[in-house]
C-alpha cells in the first residue's frame, strides 16, 4: 500500500489524527490557545462538534457517550480555567474507567513558566486522575501522541487520557501520514511496541495464570454456597454473556455493584440486588454466609465492603480484575487472577461442568430477597417508588438512564431493572454531583433513536443545569425526572441518623422554579405533586419526542424520605443499620 505523505500544519494534523480513530463527535468549548483547531475544525462538517455551556458539562457529555457508545470520548478546552474545567469530568471518568481522550491547547512554549495570560500546568493538575498525560510542543510529535493517547485510553482497564498542546505546535508544519489505528497498534519501531514489550498495564496485563484459573475450578468444586459479584469491569470488557453463563453453570446467587448494573439482566432469577451500604438485604446476607465468594471487576470500594475486617468473613475471596494495583488494595484474597473479564472468564467456562444446582442455599439468599418497603408520606406526596415505578412502565424498555448522585441515585438503581450494559450512566466511584444532564446529553448524541432518561435531585441539577441550553438548542429529547425534597437528601439522611438530627446547610429552602427555569431554556417544564400527574406528564414526554424537546419534570416529594437499606460499617457510619 502506498502511504501518501503531505505537509499540514499541527491543527490539521489533529483533525486527521482524530479521523483515523473514527471520531465523529467532539464535546466541548472553544478559547484562544485552542483558536487554531477550531478553525480547522470548521472545514470538517464531518465531524459534530456539540459546544456546551460550560467545559465540566463537556466533560461528562463525552464521558456519557463513551458509556453508552463504547466508543472513546473526545473532549476539547482551550487553557486556563478552560482546561481546569475538565477536572471534576476527568476525575469522574478516572473512577469508573471510562475512556475519554482530553485534548487541551496551551499557550506558546516561549510563554510557559512565564505566569502568561490563561497559563496553567494541566498535565500537572490531572496527573493523578488520568491514565496517562501528554505535553505536545514539537508538531512532529503530534500525530503519535494522539494515536497512542487513544490506545492507552481504550485499551487494558479504560481510562481518561489528557493531551495538551502548545499553541505553536497546533500553526507549526511537518510531514503528515495516516496510520490507521490497528497499524499504530501492532506496528514497528513505535512507542507502542515498547509498551507491549514491557507489557505495561495502561495497555494490556500479563499473560493468564493457569494454575490459578485450575485452582479457582477446584475451589468452585468444592463450594456449597458460591457467591458472585458482578462490577463494572464486567460491563467495560463485554463479558457480560461469560459472567451470567458462569453463574448459571454453578449455581450461583449474583450480587451486583453500582457500576455492575445492566451487566446481567435486572430480571434474572440469580440476581439479590445491589451490594453494600444501600445494598438488598438479600445481598448482604449472602455476602456474610457464602463459603466462596467471585469478584469480577470489582474494586471492593468502601461503599461495597464496609468493614473490610469482616467482609465476607466465612468465606474462601476470589478476585479477577484486568488491573494489577486493585489486587489486596482493599480486600485480602485467597486468590486472584489478573486479566480481561472476558478472556479470564471464557477460560474458566471450559473447566467447569454443567448441572450444578445449590438448592438450599439459594432458598436461605432468596427468603431475603424482597421489593424495599418504603411508608407512604402523612401528608400524601409522591413517594421514590411511586416515581421510578411510573418512570419504568411507561418509557421504553431501553430507556438509557443517567444519574446525578444523593439518594435519588440510589433510588433508581434500586427500583429499575437494567437490562444491558450501557444502560446505567451514573457517577459510581467518584460520586459527581451534576454528572447526570452532562451525561446524558453525550448518550443522546451517542444514541439519537432511544430515550434517554436522566434522574436527579434538587441539589445537583442546581449545579449544571445550565446545560439544558446545550440540551434545546441540539434538539435532544431528554426528560429529566426530579426529585425535590427541598433538601441534600443523602446528607440530611446522614445527619438524620448520626448527628442528632442538627441538619446544618442541607435545607435548600429557596429557588429556582426549575419548572420556569426549563421553560426559560426553551424546554417543557412541569410540577408535578400525584400519580396521576405524573403519569400524564411521562407520558406526553414519550410522545413528543419529535418535537426535539426535552422535559423536566419536577416531582416533589417528602424532606424526610430516606434511601433503604442503609447499612453501617465504616468509620462514618457505625452500629446501625436500616431495613
């Protein structure tokens, strides 16, 4: 094949580099060191640039997109506070190993260190919270730059990658010739064929350990009382089908973390539910009593096993996770195996015999297993349960849902039933408030013909609802369903239960009208106090998806609803726990 090679300056260089990955949609907002790209990017209609109304709201625009595409997000800032903007988004992605590509410009070199107008050190700043970090002031190593930035973000544990370019190398010229991704990859004589030769983890993970995966039959065997948890590593590598075969062949209750959701199907007759501090009971029983236990994916966050000392205590802890640093970091294994989910999984398959059945412990997981009771309110308001059950009848089957984080959060993971990967959009490890409209926004770019449904509180839709602008003016259908307790639901729950009731800085006893206020950005806003209200309100929201127009309907609901189960554990919440 012969590879044309031409002369183009940094900014187009970019743009090609960005075409060779597939990129169509590019988030994000424009500013002077960034001036360049932007005007290249003009003379490329083929690539959709969504601009937001702030740099956090694209951040978790391409966040959400990368969830709910499984493509790689690309995010553009210019410098400055432009680029500091991203933190919180890259923060967000860092958590939950969503790959996400930042690309951010800043001022000449000649400028660095010079305190220069809207000068800072990203690279710096987001160090700790990126897979990987760039700094381009040479042009001729642009192009690489981008191709590895996109490989590091995709491959091995996904994660965020930041590349910031100095103005001078987005106007400086050099030779230009397209590589396409698998080329880059496998290629010779690249910095990529140096890391897979130290098997570097940000792109892959050493070979399986067989013995291990022996061992691990063995000890799956030998249990009586098999319990597995499913985490997000389970969605990001696609192992969904191995997962679920596995429990099937042995039998095995399925307990599933925050970002486990939509890996297995809600409805399955193996699944208990959520694990951990909001957790089903019946999930948390089957954690203390199981005599096996097979993490896959899973960090073991505090939020999951509480008390460390005694997370699944009587039990033999497996762990098989693509990341070698989460191996012993929270919870101490009796073995592990490093690898993707998927492969690690599919081999196991080939060991395990079929017809397995464990009757009686699955009888003593499920009398646990029940709907979470919740009282209906004295004074007749909706109730979460009212809500997301309305919300789950009437919208789409597929309906992508997105959340912001408090108790609204862990009410929708509680109350619907996910039923593929993707379909779950919320800020598990990093607990965004304000994530939700952002990601919602880019998993309706990523996914034009499903519904998409984002679930939020008063307290974090005041933080970036100024996105709904983003939201009327791309036409995107989106409905919002608020929950309004007047209040930091979560940390009044909290102080509720631990500090004597002192509700300090939690009541949110003020505006806006976020009827009105959907309405002043152009989208249908609506209170809604009844069943009935709200039905006809979810319902006229489905059937007017054409229009382009989204919703926000504004549910009020109890100051004092509290999120159940609520168990203790940690050096916060200790000695109670609430059924």
């Amino acid at each position: 094949m012969n590879i044309i090679s031409r002369k183009l300056n940094g900014s187009e260089i970019l743009i090609q580099c960005l075409l060779e990955q597939g990129v169509d949609t590019i988030f994000g907002y424009p500013g002077g060191a960034i001036l360049n790209v932007y005007d290249k990017l003009y003379d490329h209609p083929e690539i959709r640039h969504i601009l937001t109304a702030h740099e956090q709201g694209a951040s978790h625009a391409a966040d959400g997109y990368a969830r709910s595409t499984g493509k790689v997000g690309v995010c553009f800032a210019t410098s400055g506070p432009g680029s500091t903007n991203l933190a919180t988004g890259v923060a967000t992605a860092y958590m939950d190993s969503s790959p996400v590509v930042f690309i951010t410009c800043n001022v000449n070199t000649d400028l660095i260190g010079r305190d220069s107008f809207q000068e800072v050190d990203i690279t710096g700043v987001t160090l700790p919270i990126t897979k990987c970090s760039y700094i381009v002031s040479n042009v001729k190593n642009l192009a690489d730059t981008v191709r590895e930035a996109f490989a590091v973000a995709r491959s091995g544990r996904p994660g965020p990658v930041l590349i910031d370019i100095q103005k001078n190398a987005t106007a400086d010229e050099c030779e230009y010739s397209p590589v396409t991704p698998e080329e880059f990859f496998t290629g010779k004589n690249t910095r990529m064929e140096r890391l897979r030769s130290t098997h570097h983890p940000a792109i892959g993970c050493p070979e399986i350990d067989m013995k291990a995966l022996d061992d691990l039959a063995a000890m799956i065997e030998r249990s009586e009382k098999p319990l597995m948890i499913c985490g997000g590593g389970v969605v990001r590598s696609g192992a969904s089908e191995e997962f679920r075969t596995l429990a099937e062949r042995i039998d095995s209750p399925i307990a599933i973390t925050v970002m486990g959701g939509g890996a297995v199907h809600g409805r399955h007759p193996l699944v208990t539910g959520m694990i951990g501090m909001h957790g089903s009971q019946a999930s948390n029983m089957a954690c203390d009593a199981c005599d096996l236990l097979i993490a896959v994916g899973c960090r073991f966050s505090d939020r999951v096993t509480l008390n460390p000392a005694g997370f699944a205590k009587n039990a033999k802890r497996v762990h098989i996770d693509i990341d070698p640093s989460e191996i012993d970091k929270n919870i101490k294994t009796d073995l592990h195996i490093i690898g993707d989910a998927k492969d690690v999984l599919t081999r196991l398959l080939a060991k395990i015999k079929e017809g397995r059945t464990n009757d009686g412990w699955k009888n003593y997981v499920f009398s646990f297993r029940r709907e979470t009771e919740y009282d209906d309110p004295e004074d007749g308001t909706l109730t979460p349960k009212e809500i997301l059950s309305a919300a789950a009848e009437i919208l789409p089957q597929d309906t992508i849902v997105t959340t912001d984080v408090g108790q609204h959060q862990m009410w929708a993971i509680q109350h619907f039933k996910f039923d593929y990967p993707g379909q779950l959009i919320t800020s598990g490890g990093f607990g965004t408030m304000g994530f939700g409209l952002g990601a919602a926004i880019g998993a309706q770019a990523g996914n034009p013909e499903k519904t998409v449904l984002h679930v939020t509180g008063d307290g974090s839709f005041r933080m970036n609802c100024n996105e709904l602008a983003t939201e009327e003016f791309y036409k995107m259908p989106i409905i919002t369903l608020l929950f309004n307790n007047s209040t930091l639901g979560m940390v009044r729950q909290w102080q509720h239960l631990i500090y004597k009731e002192r509700y300090s800085q939690t009541t949110l006893d003020r505006g806006p009208d976020f009827a009105k206020l959907a309405e002043a950005y152009g989208v249908h806003g609506v209170v809604v106090r009844d069943v009935a209200t709200l039905r006809k309100a979810l319902t006229d929201a489905v059937a007017s998806r054409s229009d382009g127009l989204g919703w926000v309907i504004d549910c009020r609901i109890n100051i004092d609803e509290m999120v159940r189960p609520m168990v203790g554990g940690n050096s916060f919440i200790t000695n109670f726990m609430l059924y």
